[in-house]
C-alpha cells in the first residue's frame, strides 16, 4: 500500500516540473477510512479541506484512493496541495475551519489518530534554504 502512495507521489512530482517550479511548499494528507465507515466522508473531509487550503493559496494538484488487496474494506485517501510559501502553509493550519475539519476527522473517519496529520513534502522556499 505504501508503495503504491509513493509511487503515486514521486509520478505527481516528476511529471508536473511546471508546477513544480512555480510552487516553493508541498502538502501531503494521507487519510485511513476505518472499515464500516462510508468512503464519501473521507472524501468529504479532503473537499473541506480543499476550500480552506484556497483560502491560504493552496491548490490541490492530485487525489487519489489506496486499497490493499489483503485488507480491501481498509481504504486510504491521499491529497497532495501545493503552496507558494511555508507561512500560507502555516495559516492552513492556524485557521479554526482546519480545526474544525480536522477534529470531524478524527471523530469519523479514522477512529482517534489513526491517519497521518498533514505532511510537508517538499520546501523549496528561500527560508528553507
């Protein structure tokens, strides 16, 4: 399974150089639906997560879902964002509405912590350097 996110990853980022190029920050959200929990909420969840994200500059350039073949109930929902600095990244997660979405998460979708809280992927902004 986590082969196949990493694949993903690594063809999202090898074959956008463009998007690449113009984006400095990149944002990978991997969300573990618990088996008995309707896939549409975690999709839900990476919707809402989306508008907020645009509201600090971040568009999502790719989604995905991840299943195993041994454990297919178990799914997995990835969203990769791009942002244009660490600080637009860092609003995201100092924004109540991240909060809140982030909490409905936990309490539905994933069972308590089980899923990975947003990770940076990539920083190539001037601060980082």
């Amino acid at each position: 399974m986590k082969t196949l996110g990493t694949l993903a990853l690594a063809a999202v980022l090898f074959l956008a150089p463009a998007a690449a190029r113009a984006a400095d920050v990149w944002l990978l959200d991997i969300v573990s639906v618990e088996p008995g929990v309707t896939s549409h909420l975690g999709v839900s969840y990476l919707g809402a997560l989306d508008i907020v994200a645009r509201r600090h500059g971040g568009v999502r350039v790719s989604s995905f879902h991840e299943s195993s073949a041994a454990e297919p109930r178990q799914i997995r929902l990835v969203g990769l964002w791009r942002f244009r600095t660490t600080e637009a990244l860092q609003g995201l997660i100092a924004d109540p509405a991240y909060s809140d979405i982030r909490r409905l998460r936990q309490a539905t979708i994933d069972g308590g912590e089980k899923s990975s809280a947003l990770q940076l992927v990539a920083d190539r902004s001037p601060a980082a350097r």
